[in-house]
C-alpha cells in the first residue's frame, strides 16, 4: 500500500524526493494562505518570508498534488520532508480527493503550519505582505520567487486560488515600481 503525501507549496514545483507517481487532487475544508513565516527556506529568523499554509474554510477547497510514495522508500522521504517542514510545520493526515474524481478519495500526509507557532505570521493586508515577501531572502532563494512560482504552478495545474494569484499580481506590480533585479533571482 502506498504512503500519499499532499503538497500545496513548493512541494508542487519541487518535491525534492522520488516518487511513484503524481496526482491532481484536492482537500475540503482547507484554504491555502501565505500566513506562516520562513526563517530557513525563503527568510531568516530576523526577516521571515512569507509561505503556503492551510487554514480551516469551510465550504471551500485547496487544490495541490498528491505523489505516491514506494513503501520502502515512504519513512526516509518522511523523515526529509519533517526536517524541510521543521520552521513551524506539523505532520497531518488530510482526505484528498483525486481532481475529476469525487468518488477516489485517500488518506494523504501534508504539514500545516497553525497558529501559534513561533514563525506564524497570519494574515496582514496586502500592502504589507507585499513588503514582506520583497525583502525576504533565504538559502532557497528569494521570497518573490517563491510567491510567483507558486502562482505559476497553480495556474499551469488549473487551479484557481485568488489568495495566492492577487498576492502574486501585487508583488509583480510593485517589482515594476522598484525594478525586478534585487528580487526575482530564481534558484
């Protein structure tokens, strides 16, 4: 039996571990909100960028990819994507619908990051989320990078997800303003 693991983040464009196959899916009840701060990946604990997180909507639903993971391999790949997730990420079980089939649901593993935690930054308006994600940089790369990829990849997945994609819209057009060539560096 296969291990599923539900990426929402930059686990769309960048999985980082092997895997057996890949699926459009997504998770009822859920909303994907840039509300948790990354003080290793794309900040620094003394400049936190601005990350994907999962917080409860009702109603609503967040779309992603599910990957099959091989049981032999599913532990260590586990093990790796705790240590990724480490800034604020807790390990859950969510039930992901398989995109176009409402009757194939699984169990899959993904990790939220909820309030409370030491890095979570929630929701601020837009101006000034705009200013965190252009001042964010971390060893993954730049915090602009990581809001236009991820809108990007929704996009090209067909997902539709006005947080992500107005949030991405602002940032593009505040590089106009300031010139793109301190934040757009793609790593």
């Amino acid at each position: 039996m296969s291990v599923w693991i539900f990426g929402y983040g930059s686990l769309l464009w960048r999985p980082g571990f092997p895997y057996v196959e890949a699926k459009a899916a997504r998770v009822a009840g859920l909303s994907r909100r840039l509300e948790q701060g990354s003080p290793d990946h794309r900040g620094t604990p003394e400049r936190l960028g601005r990350v994907a997180t999962l917080v409860p909507a009702p109603g609503a639903h967040v779309g992603g990819l599910v990957y099959a993971l091989a049981p032999a391999e599913a532990d260590a790949i586990l093990a790796a994507i705790d240590a990724r997730e480490q800034g604020g990420y807790d390990r859950v079980t969510v039930r992901a619908e398989l995109h176009g089939d409402e009757a194939s649901v699984i169990e899959a593993i993904t990790w939220i990051a909820r309030p409370g935690n030491p890095w979570h930054l929630g929701p601020a308006p837009f101006e000034a989320m705009v200013a965190d994600v252009l001042e964010a940089r971390g060893p993954s790369g730049t915090n602009v990078e990581y809001v236009l990829r991820l809108a990007e990849t929704l996009a090209a997945l067909g997902f539709e997800d006005d947080h992500v994609s107005s949030l991405a819209d602002a940032v593009r057009a505040a590089l106009v303003d300031v010139g793109p060539s301190r934040y757009s560096t793609r790593t």
